[in-house]
C-alpha cells in the first residue's frame, strides 16, 4: 500500500504495520490509522504519520529518554481497550511540540501515546498529575525532574 507522508514524501507501506486509534486522537475523531517512522538516523526522534492525511503528522520521542523521574500506572480501562497483556508490550511516546529553535522543543507528558506493540491498537491517554503539563522542555543542562524545571 502507498501513501504519501508528511517528511517522507510517497513510500510503500506494509499494512501489518498501520497502528490504530479505536477511539482516535483527540481533535482528531476521523483519523484512526497511523505508521511510525523514523525521523532521525539514530531513531531517537520518530514521526506519527496519518495513513489517511498525508499532512497530519505528530513529532514525538520516547519521554523516559528525556525525562529521569516520568513514570504513571494505566487505568484498568486502558489495559482492556488496548488488550495489554504485559508491559513489555507497550511503548510510550511524548508528542513533541517543535520549535525554529530546536533546543526550545517540548514534550506533553500530561498525554502520552500510548501502544501494544503486540496488536498494534493505540491510545494517547490524558494523565491527571499535577507535574505533568503539556509544554515541558526537552533539553536542559541537566537531566530533568518533572516537577521541578
């Protein structure tokens, strides 16, 4: 299958790798069907691209890379949407907020994409904790606390 990427530009597309949203990403309700794809050599940054809207495509990182003390336990709910069956299973993503000045990017901690790697069924959860916002710089001098920045 074909499709034409936001930073990629057209590329063939294996279907067992399309990532579905059953309940889409908020603000988004008509885009349920999404691929991740590298963005940088090291992978390190990686694009959550619409299968459907070529132009619809969010910039996210793994927050635990950035982040020392991020960490949040799931809702019974969204084991079972997402059929965890073990935590080995999922990865967790931080949608990226990128500036003209790449050293001023941030991260939404508040809600994480999170995926079954196993059935490939994605969530972005919305997380009540009073430390975690939407726009939490990425890079600092030194590795980050959450609450205290």
């Amino acid at each position: 299958m074909k499709i034409s990427t936001k930073y990629h530009s057209e590329m063939e597309l294996e279907k067992n790798n399309i990532i579905t949203f059953p309940q889409a990403i908020p603000g988004f309700p008509d885009e349920k069907e999404f691929i991740i794809l590298p963005l940088d050599e090291a992978e390190e940054f990686v694009v959550l691209q619409s299968i459907a809207n070529s132009q619809l495509a969010f910039i996210m990182a793994n927050p635990f890379r950035f982040f020392n003390d991020y960490d949040f336990t799931l809702e019974d709910l969204v084991v079972e949407i997402l059929e965890i069956e073990s935590e080995k299973d999922i990865h967790v993503f931080s949608i990226l907020t990128v500036q003209d000045s790449f050293d001023q990017t941030t991260a939404n901690l508040q809600a994480p994409i999170v995926i079954n790697t196993k059935n490939k069924l994605a969530k972005q959860v919305i997380l009540n904790h009073p430390d975690y916002r939407t726009k939490h710089p990425l890079f600092s001098k030194e590795k980050h606390k959450v609450g205290k920045e």
